[in-house]
C-alpha cells in the first residue's frame, strides 16, 4: 500500500455543548494541524498516487471554509456539536467530493483517505474510509 500525506493547518472558534467537554462547553478557539492522507494499491504511469500540488491545493481550498470563523455561528453546523472527529469527517467528505468532481480518475485510483486533525502533541482525531468504487 502506498500514500502521499500533506498538511496545513486551521484557526476555529467553537463551543462544545454536553458536560461531558467540561470547560469546552464554553466558547474556545483550536488550532488544529490538518493532515490528508491518501492511499492507493498501485501508483500511475508516472510512478505517482497522484500530484502532491493537486492535494495540496485541494486540502487548502477546503480548510477556507473553517479557518478564521466560529464554527457555531455558520448555518450548516446550527445545533451540530463539531468536535475534532466531526471536523475530520466533515473534511473528508468535502475532500472526497471535490476529488470525484474535478480529478475522477485520481479519485477512483485510491483505495482510501485519512484525514488527522492535531489539537496538540498529546491529542489528535482521525477519520478515515475506502473509497467507494
């Protein structure tokens, strides 16, 4: 199995309702380290997954959505608890999507994607799924 990881990185403001978060309950900023990794059986003619500046540009074009804002405060997360394995699925989904859209080929070469957000050296999330064919 081979992979290709890129990083970048996000600056959100939340809150976490439920006692079980403790003092995240409250409004709080995270800063989360995003890696995306992606998994292939074999590599292309060119001995490649796929174009690292292709993922990597994809990965960036999806952080904008989170970075800078309060996650509370945007319509598509009203009443949802975005919690760090949330946020890695929510991004893997638009990952996925933009991948099937714009790069098909690409995209039906992988046999999987992880994405790991990073909170601090001692606690991270990760989400991950095949790729469905």
């Amino acid at each position: 199995m081979y992979s290709i990881t890129v990083r970048n990185n996000i600056l959100i403001a939340h809150s976490l309702p439920g006692d079980v978060f403790g003092p995240a309950q409250n409004m709080h900023g995270a800063t989360y380290i995003v890696d995306a990794e992606f998994f292939a059986e074999n590599v292309n003619k060119y001995n490649i997954i796929m174009d690292l500046g292709v993922v990597t540009n994809i990965l960036g074009e999806v952080l904008k959505f989170y970075s800078y804002k309060n996650l509370d405060e945007l319509e598509e997360f009203k009443g949802v608890i975005t919690s760090t394995e949330f946020l890695a699925k929510n991004i893997y989904e638009r990952i996925s999507a933009k991948l099937k859209k714009d790069f098909y080929d690409d995209y039906q070469s992988l046999y999987k994607i992880k994405i790991t957000l990073t909170e601090s050296n001692v606690a991270w999330a990760t989400f991950e799924q095949k790729i469905e064919k």
